[in-house]
C-alpha cells in the first residue's frame, strides 16, 4: 500500500490488548483537537475531538485525553482489533479558521 | 450521502509542468481546505476557501494556487512543478460556518508524481 511515512513511530499490540496513542501538541491557544485515522490509500478519517474545555472524552471503544499543562493528548482504543491498523494522527485547531495542524503520526500495527 | 470525491486519483507530471487537481465537497458543504502530504513533512495545510473566497493561507510558495466555485467545488493548481512536489495532495469539507466548530471530512486524495 501506499506510505504515509517512512519513519513513523510504532506501536505493536496484540489483539484484544488496549492501545495508547501519545501526542504532544504546540500551541497552547489551541481549542479544539481531532484525532484522525488512515489508512492505506485512503484519506484521513475522523475518530474522535475535544475541545480545550474538557480533559476527557469518550466514544465508542475510544477516549481522548487532553493535558493542556503538558500540552499533551492521548488517543486510548479499547480491545483493539485487526481493523484498527492504520496511521493515527493528532490535530489541532486554531479558532481563526479551519487550518488544521498535524502531528507526525503513529502507525499502529494489530498482531492477532 | 456521497463524500468528499477528488480527481484525478493518480497522475503523473513532468517537472516545469503545470496541474490542475479537483475536489467536489459534500453536499451543504461551503468550507473545502486542501492539505499536502509527505513522508518528509507529513500533513501540511496549503488554503481553504468557503463561499468562493479564499479564508486562510498556508506556507507554500505563490506556484500553489486554488479556487472556489459558487458549487463550493474547488480546484488547486501548482505551476511550474519540481520534483519535492510529488506528494499526495488531500481536500476536506466542511460546513465551515463557523471557523473551527466542524468536523472536516477527508477525501481520498489525488497522488501526484513528479519525474
């Protein structure tokens, strides 16, 4: 398939087991962070968001963290299945636009 | 409803060519932002347009350039094109109303490669 990044991080688990995607974010005017997925030959897909209000969300199987002193969120999947491979990116959102800004990613790799 | 579709999915160009790449939003939506993506500087924004004006600018050169159709489609050119513009170039859509309160949605992207 087709790359989204060489020498991206890595997070093995296996099946069933949880995962714990970290991401550290840059600007702390930032008031609304997504979490999107993708993967191989396909767009990124929104998973989850939280605004900077909240230090906790959750949706199905997936909870999003937010630390704003740290400047830090986390993505944590629940029983994580084969289909959850894929590239996992944070972004986060200024409210002067929809310009999104990008973390580096994490491939996600599900052994089952 | 149908998503984000953008055209063409694959080409290839020539460096000093010029491309013309496509993105047809959801429908109702008004916001269309186009973003690049690298294995080198992974996701990066380049503009977004909503009703037909272009509302933010990312950091690229004046070669990247986009529109907006009172259909909300868009379009981005890039001129002149060097080889470190092979990358996979993505439109998002959203309602866009209110700057920063929509999801956007990803399209499938249009992979351009420059010999």
């Amino acid at each position: 398939g087709e790359s989204v990044g060489l020498h991206l991080p890595t997070l093995s688990v296996q099946e069933g087991d949880n995962s714990i995607i970290n991401c550290a974010y840059s600007n702390s005017a930032s008031d609304y962070f997504i979490w999107y997925k993708q993967e191989s030959g396909k767009g990124p897909q929104f998973i989850i968001d939280i605004r900077s209000n909240m230090d906790k969300r959750q949706g199905q199987r997936v909870t999003v963290l937010l630390n704003k002193t740290v400047k830090h969120l986390s993505l944590q999947i629940a029983a994580t299945q084969p289909g959850d491979s894929a590239v996992y990116f944070c972004a986060e959102l200024h409210n002067a636009g929809n310009m999104l800004t990008f973390g580096g990613g994490t491939r996600l790799m599900v052994k089952p | 409803k149908a998503g984000v579709t953008q055209t063409p999915r694959y080409l290839i160009k020539t460096r000093g060519q010029q491309v013309t790449l496509s993105c047809s939003p959801i429908s109702g939506h008004r916001s269309v932002s186009w973003y690049q993506q690298t294995p080198g500087q992974g996701l990066q924004f380049l503009f977004e347009y909503f009703s037909e004006t272009q509302r933010n600018k990312g950091n690229f050169p004046g070669r990247f350039s986009g529109r907006q159709f009172s259909n909300s489609r868009s379009e981005m050119n890039v001129s002149t094109l060097e080889l470190g513009d092979s990358a996979l170039y993505l439109c998002a859509s959203s309602f866009g109303v209110t700057p920063g309160a929509n999801v956007l949605t990803f399209g499938a992207g249009s992979r351009l490669t420059v010999l």
